[in-house]
C-alpha cells in the first residue's frame, strides 16, 4: 500500500524538524505535510491524501482538542495521535473521548513515537506507559479527586501574588502560551 502519509502539526518548528528526521528515518512512512496552527491544518488537509494526522495539545489559535474534534467530523477515516508534553489525566481523558487513536508525550523516546505510529496503522490504538499508567491509577481510584493539577495550584498561587503570565513563565521555565492554556484551565 505504499509509505503510511502523516501530517504533522505543532508551532514549534525545531521539534516538526526533529519528527520529519525520525519519520523518514523509516521505510514505511513519511511526512507529506506541516502546519504550526488550527487553521493551517484544516486548509492543508482538504488538498493531501493523508492517514496520520500527529498533533500537539497546544496550538496558537485553539488546542488540540478542538482540532481532533473538526478533523475528526470532516475525516472520520483520519488516524490522530496526540504527541504533548501534557500528562494531567483530565486532558487525557477529554481527548481521548473523542476518539482518537494514539497519545504520546514529547519526552517519549523516538522508538516509542515509530512504534506508537506503527500500532495506529495496524488499527490498534497507542498510549504510551506513562500515559496508561495515569490511566490506571485513576481506575483503581488512586488519582486525588483534585479540581486543579500541581502544576495549576503553582500557577494559581502565583496569580495571587499578581504575577504576569510573563513572570509566572520565567518562573516556572515555561512558555507564556503554556501559562495562558493554565489560566483558562483553572
């Protein structure tokens, strides 16, 4: 059937860079295209014939889940896998209510992304561990029955000190985009 086409989407380029090296790395697959939004995706997609679209949770102009949910209605044959840096369970489980068909984490090895890839196309569904894991605990009711994550409640107390979202970044070594998803979570 030919190399399995994925779409990549996230606005950082050095990471899209990174994931077409590891991706052509392998004969069965390579990357037919790139967006770095919402938007960029949905205009890119109407004009490729595409069977993975691999997506961050944090986009400029919406988030992951918004996107899975207009991919998802306009190519329901369309794989999505979610590769993030977040792992709060709550995210987790909200997108994977819709359906998709692998969740990832960026600081998962390069084996883990070309075996999750792999999984997708043979029809499986992929987490990776630590993600099952999350999954797991909250089964066996080990998860806190928390309204806000650890990192939130760091935010949040910085809020209270009336820090900008600049400040909090600084603070925390995470981008002011990472803080703005943060605030609207909490």
């Amino acid at each position: 059937p030919g190399p399995m086409r994925i779409f990549l989407t996230d606005d950082h380029t050095l990471l899209i860079g990174g994931l077409i090296k590891i991706i052509h790395s392998e004969d069965d697959m390579e990357v037919v295209g790139t967006a770095g939004s919402v938007k960029q995706t949905m205009d890119r997609l109407t004009q490729l014939k595409v069977d993975l679209l691999i997506t961050d949770y944090n986009l400029p102009d919406g988030d992951g889940l918004g996107l899975v949910q207009r991919v998802k209605r306009k190519y329901p044959e369309l794989k999505v896998m979610v590769l993030s840096m977040h792992d709060e369970a709550h995210l987790v489980k909200e997108i994977l209510k819709e359906g998709i068909d692998g969740y990832i984490l960026k600081k998962d090895s390069h084996s883990e992304l070309i075996s999750a890839i792999r999984a997708i196309r043979d029809d499986k569904m992929y987490l990776s561990s630590e993600i099952n894991n999350l999954l797991v605990k909250g089964l066996m009711g080990k998860e806190e029955p928390r309204l806000l994550t650890n990192r939130e409640r760091e935010i949040l107390t910085l809020i209270a000190k009336e820090y900008t979202n600049r400040e909090i970044a600084e603070e925390l070594f995470i981008s002011e985009r990472t803080v703005e998803t943060h605030r609207k979570n909490i």
